[in-house]
C-alpha cells in the first residue's frame, strides 16, 4: 500500500500535498516525495522515512499562483526505503507516482534499456514514467501518449502523471489500487487514494472504478472508461467530519477493519501469484539450503496465525515445525539449532517479546525471516528477511486484518516451500493458488450474514464462559475467537481442541456454557460433529458455524459451502471477529479502545 495525493490550483500546493499525505501515512511510511510544477519548472523533494522527514526538507519552499503537484507516501514493494526508490520517479520532462504494483515492468524495462533508457531506481514504477516519454516520440498529443503507456500495463495500479509540455494538467489512471479525483466551488482539483486526504478541501469527489483514466486541469475533469468512451460523471458530497470520514461510515475502526480484510488480503497477494507459482521477491533461491525444520515464534493473535500455518507447512512443504509464544521461549534455554528457520510474526514489528527472541535467534546463528506489516520496525531491521503482510494499519486494538494477511502470507509461503522442495504436484499447486484467488471474495462481508449475527448477539451475553471449539486449523482459529471476545466483551472464553473436552472441561458443561463450535464441511467433520454431540448432550448451549445446519445445535450461523477447509477457515474467521464486535457493541464496551490493553506491547 502507498498513498497518493495530486492537487490542481492556485492555493499553496505544498501544504495541501502535505496535509494529504499525512492523513494517508498509515498507508506506508518508508519514503515520501512530492513534484510541482511551478513557473514551468519542476520542483522535486524526496525523503527516506516518516513524513516529518519530508516536511523538513521542503519547510523553505513556498508556491505561488497557479501550481500542479503530485506526492506519495510509500510501502516498498520493489527496491529498499532509499531516495531513488522514493517516488516521485523522473523521466526527461515528466515525474510519476504510483500505487499498486506493474506486473510485467521487467519485460518493459527490458525493451526501454535496449533503446537506451537508463533507469536510476529499482521500483517497478519508474517503468512508467519512461514508457510515457518512449511513446510521446510517436504521438503528439500527450493524452494521447498516456493512454497508450497505462494500455501497456498490466497488474494494479493508481497513477498520476505531470510532464512539462502539459504543464497545467494531470494525467490519471486507476485500476485495482484505490483513487478519487475532487473539486471545490473554485475550479481547485484533487487526487488522493482516500478521502480523508482531501476533507476541508474538496467539496465533491468521484471515486475512479477499475480501468477508469483521464486528464484534469483547473475546472476541468475528463474521465474515460475502459473502451475510450467519455464518462457523464456524478459527484458525491464529501463529508467534513474527519474522524467519521476515516470510519469511513463504519460505528468503530475495529468494524472498518473486518470490512477492509477482502481488499487488503488482495494487497497482501499482488505480485505474489503467479500461474503455476507462488512468487516471494524478498526470498532468493538458497534462502532454504540447508533448513530442514522452521520455528514460529509470535505473541498473541500473531501466535495464533502461526500456529495455523504450522499444519500446512508440515501437511504441504513436508517440514517439521514448532510454533513458540515468545515470552515463553525467552526463558526456556531453548536448543536453537542452524538447521532451524526463525520466523517472528508481528503485527507491529516492535513487540517486545517477539524482538527478544530474534535476536535470541540471531545470536545463536539461525537465519531468521520476519513475516511483519510495518516496514522499517524494529523486527523487520533485525531479521535477515521480511514479508510485509501489506494489511495497511490497523487502528483497533483488537487485530482483525492483520491476522487475516498474516495467515494468508503463511499460507503462500508454506505452498512457496513445498513448491521449492518439490513436495506438491503441479496440480495441486494450481487448485492451491486457485484458492487464494478467491479468498478476496471470500473474505466480503455480506450484509445478511452480518445482520443474523448482530441479532444473534443478544443471547451471548451473559452465561459463566464460552468455549470456542475445532480441530486442526480450526483449533488456532477457536483460539482466536476466544481471544477476539475476551479483549473487547470482557467475558471468560477459552479456545479448545474438540477432541480434548472430554479429558476434562466438559466437567462445566450446562446451559450457561456457550459452546462456540467451528464444523467445516471439509475437514473432519464426522470427528467434530461427535464432539460436539459430547457437550449438547450436557446440555451446553451450541452455536454452530458450519455450511450444513445441524440439529444438535441451539443456534446456527451459516457460512457459503467451499471446496477447501481453508476457504471454510477464512469465512469462519469473518464470523468470529463479527461476532465478538457485536456481542461488546450490546455491552456498550468501547471496541476500538478495550480496557487495559495496547496496540503495540514494547514492554516485556
Ligand atoms: C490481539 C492482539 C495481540 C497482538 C500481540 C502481538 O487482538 O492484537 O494479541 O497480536 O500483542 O502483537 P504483534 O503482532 O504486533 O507482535
């Protein structure tokens, strides 16, 4: 994820481009840069870092009268947190940002070198800015040129484009990554990737839809679809209030979030998938040489996630592997041995636990990977390598998104190794990716489901304690469900294997126990089913999650019926964190911010 901002006008371009940028920072934050065109001349400043970086450096220029300008804030995809790789990126007369990533930038790089085009960066994006040049030789009109360079792309993509023999324009392109274009009452335009970069300013704005593309200059917005033809565009108001409008319409962040998890799980996967493939740029081929075992090591939700994608490491790269909860691994005087992968998992990058034990790791001379969704944290700089789960941040202090791309980062990487150790058929490597594809769709929150559960909710709110009960990956996503309600309802719940009950808990069962119980159709189910077919005859109280109603339960929440238990697992996770989020609402608890807790536990 990257934010982007453009602006068209006569008011100060560079506060306005700032401002904007520094709403959408939690988009990413390794670099920011911004070009306007002032006088006919380009004015450029880059920083590597936070925003503040580039607010000192541009503190003494000022813009006066009529200005275009572009800015971006970034998350690496392509090339390290560097000035080069800072956007925007330059070619002999135009500058580009963009959000997303270019898919085939090799092969048009390629084609641009041979005619003697240097590049200065390693991003994907600076392909662009070339591509657009290279064409303007043939084509006259530089619109022209525009649409026939965003033509030649393929992948995602939001894009906006300044050159100097257009200097009262921006060109702009979006597909797959988010953009609005904005006006106000004066002629002034705005671009950004969300609309809270442009509230107080814009009184109106469109948002793009996929392949949409156009021109803007002052008071006017040409927008084209895909086939060329001009559209007749409707503009919506744009609400003032900027703590609503980053709610987005949503009542808590943690809300926002869930909602969020079918388009960043999207972020999470671009560039990764390919047709028979998965594709990890951050790991070189000798990365595994000489790893025969990986070691999971996370706190919290991120434990969790871990010890999901621990049955599918073993289950599909044939791997031994050990998940650990860090504050436990920290004492144990753990063998860590160099045959071994260290792998952290963090949300934050900064938990302290989680740090230790890397380092720990380091030490004793293991290799280790941080699989992470906040570049330049403290883990993703001690950690021989990274995989940014690209969930964007994350507000709530109950982690929602993050999970969900940690799992699925964990996923692709357990079918990265298998593919890497040969221990997958083509085929089934093929049905694998087939599944990720559709976990976006998966992953959508529909209104029906989310309705039947709010109203669900009334009945789980008092009881002495909840067990949330699966087998196998569902065990750590049970865990997960009990871990969501306790940290935002205040109420007992505990995670557990079904098949573990009976050596013990089902001693407490009675009608004030709420057996939350997780039955894919896909995995063990007869198993399961009998499981929970133990405590409804105890008289627990059951609410079922499964595609297929069962009469053993009380209650029964509806999931789609899938072809895979993992498909099964991501729609289930949607059902818990709703269900928890609506059991606080009634309440009256505060969701985004529950008592006692931190989004980021620095301390030991
Ligand atoms: C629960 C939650 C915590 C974190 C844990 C680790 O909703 O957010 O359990 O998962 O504190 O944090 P990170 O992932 O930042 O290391």
């Amino acid at each position: 994820m990257c934010g982007i901002v453009g602006y068209i006008g006569n008011k100060d371009a560079k506060e306005i481009l700032i401002e904007g940028l520094r709403e959408l920072e939690y988009r990413g934050y390794d670099s920011a840069g911004l070009a306007i065109l002032n006088s006919g001349e380009f004015n450029i400043y880059k920083a590597v870092g936070k925003l503040k970086n580039l607010e000192e450096k541009t503190k003494d220029f000022t813009t006066s009268g009529f200005s275009v300008g572009i800015a971006h804030t970034r998350w690496a995809t392509h090339g390290k947190p560097t000035e080069l790789n800072a956007h925007p990126h330059l070619g002999e007369e135009s500058y580009v940002v963009h959000n997303g990533i270019i898919e085939n930038y090799i092969e048009l790089k390629k084609e641009l070198e041979k005619k003697g085009v240097g590049f200065l960066s390693q991003t994907d994006t600076e392909v662009i800015v070339h591509r657009f040049e290279d064409n303007k030789k043939t084509i006259a009109d530089n619109f022209k040129a525009f649409e026939t360079t965003i033509n030649e792309l393929d992948g995602a993509y939001a894009i906006l484009l300044v050159t100097k023999s257009s200097d009262d324009k921006i060109f702009f392109a979006k597909k797959g990554s988010p953009l609005l274009v904005g006006k106000d009452s004066n002629g002034n335009v705005y671009f950004a990737s969300s609309d809270t970069a442009v509230i107080g300013k814009a009184e109106e704005v469109y948002y793009l839809e996929d392949d949409e593309y156009g021109y803007a200059g002052k008071n006017d917005i040409a927008v084209f679809d895909k086939s060329g033809n001009k559209k007749s565009l409707t503009f919506k108001r744009l609400s003032t209030n900027k703590l609503s409008a980053q709610k987005e319409g949503y009542r808590f962040f943690m809300e926002k979030e869930i909602y969020e998890q079918s388009e960043v799980i999207a972020d999470t996967m671009l560039g990764r998938l390919k047709d028979e493939e998965v594709f990890f740029e951050e790991i070189d081929d000798s990365f595994f040489d000489g790893i025969d075992e990986i070691k999971f090591c996370a706190c919290g939700t991120s434990y969790h996630a871990a010890l999901s994608c621990a049955y599918l490491f073993e289950r599909v790269a044939k791997i031994k592997t050990s998940v650990e909860i860090a504050s436990e691994l920290r004492y144990k005087e753990p063998l860590l041995t160099k045959n071994t992968l260290f792998v952290v998992i963090s949300q934050s990058g900064e938990t302290a636990d989680t740090l230790e034990t890397l380092k720990m790791a380091k030490k004793a001379g293991l290799k280790t990977l941080a699989v992470c969704n906040v570049d330049n944290s403290s883990m993703v700089r001690t950690a021989d390598t990274t995989i940014l789960t690209r969930a964007g941040i994350e507000k709530g202090v109950a982690s929602t998104k993050a999970f969900a791309t940690q799992v699925c980062v964990l996923w692709m990487l357990s079918l990265f190794m298998a593919g890497k150790k040969g221990t997958i058929s083509k085929e089934s490597l093929k049905e694998q990716l087939h599944l990720l594809r559709e976990l976006p769709k998966v992953l959508k929150v529909k209104q029906k489901l989310h309705d039947r559960i709010k109203k669900l909710s009334k009945r789980y709110l008092h009881g002495h304690g909840f067990f949330f009960i699966g087998r196998d990956v569902f065990y750590p996503l049970a865990l997960e469900g009990a871990l969501k309600l306790k940290e935002i309802s205040y109420l007992h719940a505990e995670g557990y294997p079904s098949g573990e009950m009976k050596h013990g808990p089902i001693a407490l069962a009675d009608p004030e126990l709420f057996t939350i119980a997780l039955l894919p159709q896909n995995l063990l189910y007869e198993k399961t089913k009998s499981n929970i077919e133990e405590l409804s005859a105890r008289d627990s109280t059951i609410c079922i999650i499964s595609s297929k109603n069962e009469e053993i339960a009380d209650d029964f929440i509806k999931i789609d019926e899938h072809s895979h238990y993992m498909l099964e697992f991501f729609e289930m996770m949607v059902v818990l964190q709703l269900l928890s989020l609506e059991i606080s609402v009634r309440l009256g608890n505060d969701v985004d911010m529950p008592r006692n807790l931190a989004k980021s536990v620095t301390v030991e």
